[in-house]
C-alpha cells in the first residue's frame, strides 16, 4: 500500500472561481435553508425554482473557498442534495469593472 501526500495546490493569485450549485431540500425547511445560504459571504441564491430547487452562484478566490462553500450548504439541515453543476475561472479584476449608463459592464475605461 503506498503512502497518500497531501499535496497543497498554490491558487493562482487575481483568479475567480464562478460556479452554480442545485440544491435540493426538503420543502418544509426551504426558507430557513435560504436564510442560511445568505450567510454564506460568497454565495448568492440566484432562483428558487419550486418547494424544493435552489440554484446557488458561488464567487470566490479559491478552488479551497468554493469546496468550504459547498460543503457548508451541504451540511445545512434540511439538504438532500447539494451538486456543483457549473465551475469557471476568471481572471477579470473585478474591481476593475464598471457600469455604463447602457446596464452593460465594460472593463474600467471602456465605457461608452
């Protein structure tokens, strides 16, 4: 049997970790799972589809970040089910990023 290393994976410094996650809960405890995701600094309940769907967006700056995040809403009581259906990295600085007075969002100085 080999020896498993845990292997630290360095984080890219100026990169964003954009992803949706599906939860599925059990209706009766639907509107105290929501007030536990809105805890959670990064994520953002983007649709409650019927009793039991919530699509969550997460943002973070770190691959470590979004795994605490998701296991965070997955030990919410009341979760069946917590699956990461979507998962992209960003190098836009978000700072960076500017409203025109048209509702599109242009890199800082682009705006037209």
């Amino acid at each position: 049997m080999r020896n498993a290393t845990t292997v630290e994976r360095e984080e890219e410094a100026g990169v964003w970790h954009i992803s949706s996650v599906l939860l599925q809960a059990e209706p009766a405890k639907r509107e105290q799972i929501c007030a536990a995701i809105e805890q959670i600094p990064s994520a953002e309940i983007t649709e409650v589809s019927d009793s039991t769907k919530i699509i969550v967006t997460l943002e973070t700056p770190s691959e470590r970040d979004l795994a605490n995040a998701l296991s965070d809403m997955q030990q919410l009581d009341g979760v069946v089910t917590a699956s990461l259906i979507f998962h992209q990295t960003d190098t836009t600085d978000l700072n960076s990023i500017v409203i025109s007075d048209q509702g599109d969002m242009q890199p800082e100085g682009t705006c037209s």
